[in-house]
C-alpha cells in the first residue's frame, strides 16, 4: 500500500510540475508522505514543522492576537488507510489537497489555498475542494458507502462470553485494568482496521 501511495504521490508531482507548480522547488520545503498510523475519519493531513520565523500573521482568538506561521521547512503528509481502497483519481486528488497545504500561506483552506486548488481543478482536471464528499467518492470508486467508516483500531473479544466491540484507541494495561462488563471474562485484543458498530460496554 506503501508503494502505491508513492507511486500516486509522484506522479502528482510530475502532473503539478506540468503546469509550472515545482514541489521540489527548494522553496516549498521538503515534503514526505505516508500512510496514517491513526484510522479516522478525514482523508488526510499535513503536520508542518520547523516555521520559516520570517512568515507570519497575527489572528484573532478569544481576546488574545495569536502569532500563525505561514511558511514551514518540513511537511509530513500522511494519508489515512481508507482513502487508499478508492479510484487512484481519489487517491490523487487526496494527495495534491495535501500537498497544495504545503505551500507558503495554505496551512489553511482560506484564500491563497482555494485560488491554488482552483488553477489545479481547472488545468489538471481534479476537483480538489475544503472537505471532500465521501459518499461521491465512494459511489465514484464503485466501493460500498458506509456511514461508519472503518476506523476503528482494536477489536476486542471476551475470551468467556465472546462479547465484542471496537475501540479507536486503548488505555496503557487496558488488559490488566479491564474484565468484561457482562461476565467479568478476560479480553483478547486485535490490532486491525474495523468498521462496526462501537458497543459500548462497562469494562
Ligand atoms: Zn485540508
Ligand atoms: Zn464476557
């Protein structure tokens, strides 16, 4: 899966090169991509680090003018494991959002990244919006839509009364701490991608 997103990734690359856009360029910083370790339920994101001190802006919250970075050395895409069961179109479009947050003034889906996103819609044939539509891109991918996404991390059964149910993420010592809220059985746990429905359950 790995290598698919790095084949995609590149050649979103080479696509955005065509129309004058050079991620490579020195200036947009150095850019890795990855799947994400985490399951949830956006297509992806981009971690910046290390601000260019130079670019910034202030911004209003609350009652305090917070100092907002506009520029950054190193960005860490990261994809979530979902996206990748789609078209390779959705897969692309998924990245090139990414990438289009790597850029100086877009760590934001305000202004400068919506007129980025547009000259790519329309030179390069993608349709690259603030939040996606899951259930289109689902139908598009010919893949069934599910309202629950498989997001869930950890399947955990009691080993005596066979309860199951899902979990995002677990405690440290989750099976020292816990025994089944039904028998007081113990649990085993599964590391994996779910769907399904979290039961809730007192442990
Ligand atoms: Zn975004
Ligand atoms: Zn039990």
């Amino acid at each position: 899966m790995e290598e698919k997103l790095e084949k995609l990734y590149n050649e979103c690359i080479n696509e955005l090169a065509s129309i004058g856009i050079n991620v490579l360029n020195e200036d947009f910083g150095n850019i890795d991509i990855k799947i994400a370790k985490r399951n949830s339920s956006r297509y992806g994101c981009c971690k910046q680090e290390e601000p260019d001190k130079n670019f910034y802006h202030f911004e209003k919250r609350k009652y305090r003018n917070v100092k907002v970075y506009d520029k950054f050395k190193i960005h860490h895409i990261e994809i979530c494991r979902w996206v990748m069961e789609l078209n390779d179109n959705i897969i692309k479009n998924t990245i090139i959002h990414e990438i289009i947050h790597c850029f100086p003034y877009c760590n934001n889906h305000g202004k400068i990244f919506k007129s980025y996103a547009k000259i790519i819609n329309e030179k390069l044939n993608y349709n690259i919006t603030r939040l996606g539509n899951k259930k289109e891109d689902f139908e598009k991918s010919n893949v069934e839509y599910k309202e629950n996404l498989p997001i869930y991390n950890y399947k955990i059964i009691c080993k005596n009364c066979g309860q199951v149910f899902y979990r995002k993420r677990l405690q440290k010592n989750f099976l020292r701490k816990y025994r089944c809220g039904k028998c007081s059985g113990k649990f085993d746990i599964f590391r994996g991608v779910y769907d399904g429905k979290k039961v809730s359950s007192k442990t």
